[in-house]
C-alpha cells in the first residue's frame, strides 16, 4: 500500500497568500514604490526613459468613464470604480476566474517627476499613463570647462 501525503487546498491557498505577502514585504521598493489598498490588484508595468517614466495598467472590462487619477502631494492614485450589475438571470457562476473589480492602487512619485505634465490614455482596456521629467532632471550633454 503506497502513502500519499494528503495536502488540505485550504492550506496551500493560505501558505501561498502569506509566502507572497512576506515576499513582498521584504522587498525593498514594496512600500516606497506603490500601495495596493485594495484586494485585486491588475497586472502592471512600470518603466523608465530618458524623458519620462512610463505606467501601463490592463484594465479589462472597463471603460473609461470607470477610471478616476489624481496626483496629491507626490502620490498618483488610480482608482477604478465599477458599477456591479445585477444578475436576474437563472444560472449562477459554477467557476468563475475575471471580472472587472474595483480597486485602488497608489505609486509614490520620485521627485523627477513634472506632476503638471502627467498625462493618461486608455485604450484597448489598456490604461497607459505618461510622466515626465522635470526638466532639470534630464541628462544633459556634458560641458568642458577650461583651466586656466
């Protein structure tokens, strides 16, 4: 008779939510870069030019009506809100893995940043927001200075 070790899924689904919470803690930009204050969080990317630093957020399911971005003492907030519908319909859900949820998420701006000039744009359920440098940020071209 071969053992097979039983593994509770109640268990693996908590041993995986506090891995990744203690990962993420002990990232160092985890705190100093964004704050997730809501539950769902969507898959973002975060990049950087020479000229601006770039955010993409994919936002399925949502229109642009649902987004809201403020800047407010060095820190973008974007914040999706979406009505829920009500389902009268017969059937119920026996597996369900998207829908568009609601969610807040804050990144905390390097002071490089031109908050005046930030700008956003969604399509295709993509939100793409562009920020500036300021621009005694930029590189510029080294200047030869002569001795005398």
């Amino acid at each position: 008779m071969n053992l097979v070790r039983f593994e509770n899924p109640r268990y693996n689904v908590n041993r995986t939510l506090v891995d990744e919470l203690f990962n993420n803690f002990l990232r160092n930009d985890y705190h100093e870069n964004y704050v997730n204050t809501c539950g769902t969080s969507p898959a973002t990317n975060v990049f950087e030019t020479e000229k601006e630093f770039k955010i993409e957020v994919l936002l399925p399911g949502f229109v642009k009506e649902d987004l809201q971005l403020n800047v407010h003492k060095n820190v973008l907030t974007v914040k999706v809100e979406k009505e829920e519908k009500e389902n009268n319909e017969v059937y119920k859900y026996a597996h369900r893995e998207f829908g568009a949820k609601n969610f807040e998420k804050k990144y905390r701006l390097p002071k490089s940043v031109d908050a005046e000039k930030i700008s956003a744009k969604f399509e295709n359920g993509i939100l793409n927001i562009e920020l500036p440098k300021k621009e005694e940020a930029l590189e510029k071209e080294p200047v030869e200075i002569k001795v005398s």
